[in-house]
C-alpha cells in the first residue's frame, strides 16, 4: 500500500519558481467566432464609408476652394490655400482611425479563414491602435475645449474689468 500523505511538492512550489513550459493559448468557441465575424463586417462597412466621406471632403474641400477663390468671396478669396491646408489636416486626422479598422477587418477576415492566431493577433493590434488613437483624440478634444471655456472666461472677466 502506497503512502499518500506525502505532500506533493511540485504542486506547491512559490508563484515565482512556477515557469511556463508552453505558450499561452486562448480558445475561442463558436460564439466567440461568429462575434468577431460580425464585427469585422461592420468594421468593414465602417473603414469603407470613412475612406468614401474622407475622398469627398477632400474634392468639395478643393472645389469650395476654388469656387471662393473665383468669387471673390469675403473672407475665403486670398484664403483658399489656407482652408485646403485645413481640410487637409483635419482629413489626416480622421484618415488614421479609418484606415486602422480597415486594417482590423482585412487581418480578422484572413484571420477566421486560415484560423491563424498569428493573423488574429495582428487584427486586435489594429482595433487597440483604433482605440488608442480614438482615446488620444478624445482627450486633445476635451482639453481644447477645457482651454476655450478658460479663455472664454478671462476675456468675459478681462471685459468686465475695463471703464467704459
């Protein structure tokens, strides 16, 4: 009969000491999958408007331009070069969003076909540079505004200071 009040002490060997011996893995199960199948499908559809909106806004950015220019209009004649150089800047700063979940869609796409985790990998490394991205623009955005209330305050009080 064997003796089994023995302790067993690979069982209880400190956290520290414990190595892995093969890669982490996680499995998804068929919900999972048809999860990420729709996502990519509206990520898809999504990238696909954005780059659509960003190609239109850069042609009416230019022709509004242009037309101004032509007009002679107050305020946007000697400035066409100006605003498209804004429009320009405000288009590189929506294009990256875009183009990381079409970046998302195209690797999960291949990646549910070849059921690669390589491939899955470097899809979710695309939808969290989305999210930082969005994230980081969001914080510019509410600080900007943050500035803009401040600024709004101390011209309302600078005013209020000034004898009539």
């Amino acid at each position: 009969m064997e003796n089994n009040s023995t302790p067993n002490y690979e069982e209880h060997k400190p956290i520290e000491e414990i190595q892995v011996e093969q890669e982490e893995k996680i499995y998804l199960d068929n919900s999972a999958l048809e999860h990420l199948k729709e996502t990519r499908g509206w990520t898809l559809f999504l990238s696909i408007l954005g780059f659509i909106f960003i190609g239109l806004m850069l042609f009416g950015g230019i022709i509004m331009s242009f037309v101004s220019s032509k007009l002679n209009t107050p305020g946007f004649g000697s400035q066409g070069i100006l605003s498209i150089f804004l429009i320009v800047i405000v288009l590189l700063l929506y294009f990256f969003p875009i183009y990381f979940l079409f970046q998302f869609s195209q690797f999960s796409s291949k990646a549910l076909k070849e059921k690669s985790t390589n491939l899955l990998s470097s899809a979710l490394k695309y939808l969290k540079y989305y999210y930082r991205y969005i994230g980081i623009l969001t914080i510019v955005g509410i600080s900007f505004y943050f500035v803009m209330i401040l600024v709004v305050m101390i011209m309302g009080l600078g005013a209020n200071l000034i004898p009539k």
